[in-house]
C-alpha cells in the first residue's frame, strides 16, 4: 500500500473524529490550546492503537482467510464508508464535557472503524507501525484543528466531512477488490 493511499485511509478514518471535535469547539465558551490538544490526544491516540489491535487480530486468523481476504477489505472500508455518509445525515448534540469519561467514549465510538481497517491491513501485509503512527497523527492534528473551527464556524463542515471520509473509504475498499481480481493495477 503507498503512502499516499495510507494517508488517504488516514484523513477518511479520522473524519469521525474531526467531526465531533467541531461539535466540542462549538460547544466550549472559553476556548483554550490545552482543549484542542486534550481533544487530539483522546483521538488521535485511539485511532493508532485500533488498527494495531485489528492488525493483530487479522494476522492470528489470516492463513485461514487469504483466498478471500480482498473480499473481506471491500466489505469492511464499505460498511465504514456508507456509516460515516448516513452519519453525515444525524443532527449532533452539543456537550462541552471534556472529562475522561466523557471523552474515553467518544475517542472508543470515533475509532471502532479503525479497528477493523486495522484487521485489513494484515491481510494487506501492511506494516502496522508506521500506518498507526500516520493514522494518530493525522487524527490529532485534525482533531485539534476541528475544535477551533468549530469554534469559529460552527456545525456548517461537520457533514462534509464524514461525507468526505466515507466516500474515501469506500473508493479504496473498490480499488483493493479491483486489483486483487486484476481489473486494475496501480
């Protein structure tokens, strides 16, 4: 997988999690820098360590699903991408809480999908480490961008984003299944 492709995957993932963070730099009246980063570190975190915890799941089981294994990539980047375009659709609520409770939940429900890019990527033979680290970083710094531009512009990207994430995903859940079935080749 090319780095251009990895960091694609990166943004896509992570727009789940730029979007709430719109809802929680809208939400606080008093923004300061230690929120954004709190909030980047919650995401961004998370989303590096699920694909490690997929990536190490795919790899236990992967001698028993490598004939379909490309199959298996389509439909999961599929479901991630169509999710993350009917969430595009949801009114979010507001809530400025930044506790760890509070966030511990958000950064878990913001990176599930993470979890099973991370399963796709053992298939792909993809080495986990530097993928996770590309994908936390990318999540933080959106992450913390997205909380002062929901600060200053409110809810106006937060469906765009996800729309943007989804359709991201699903392009490269196609692109694996055509070149697995020598459609295409890159």
């Amino acid at each position: 997988m090319s780095l251009l492709e990895l960091l694609l995957i990166a943004v896509g993932l992570s727009m789940d999690a730029f979007a709430v963070s719109v809802c929680k730099g809208l939400s606080l009246r008093g923004l300061k820098p230690k929120h954004a980063v709190l909030v980047g570190l919650y995401f961004g975190g998370f989303q590096a360590l699920m694909p490690v915890i997929g990536w190490l799941l795919g790899y236990r089981f992967e001698r028993f699903i490598t004939s379909f294994d490309h199959w298996i990539a389509f439909a999961l980047l599929t479901a991630i991408g169509v999710s993350m375009i009917r969430e595009a659709k949801k009114a979010e609520e507001l809530n400025d809480d930044l506790g760890f409770r509070t966030m511990l939940l958000l950064a878990v429900a913001t990176s599930i999908d993470a979890l099973a890019v991370g399963v796709t990527f053992a298939f792909l033979s993809v080495r986990i480490v530097p993928a996770a680290c590309l994908i936390g970083l990318t999540t933080f710094l959106l992450s913390a961008l997205g909380v002062y531009i929901g600060h200053i512009f409110g809810l106006k990207y937060k469906a765009k984003a996800e729309l943007a994430g989804g359709i991201i995903l699903i392009g490269i859940g196609l692109k694996i299944l055509l070149e697995h079935l020598g459609l295409i080749s890159f």
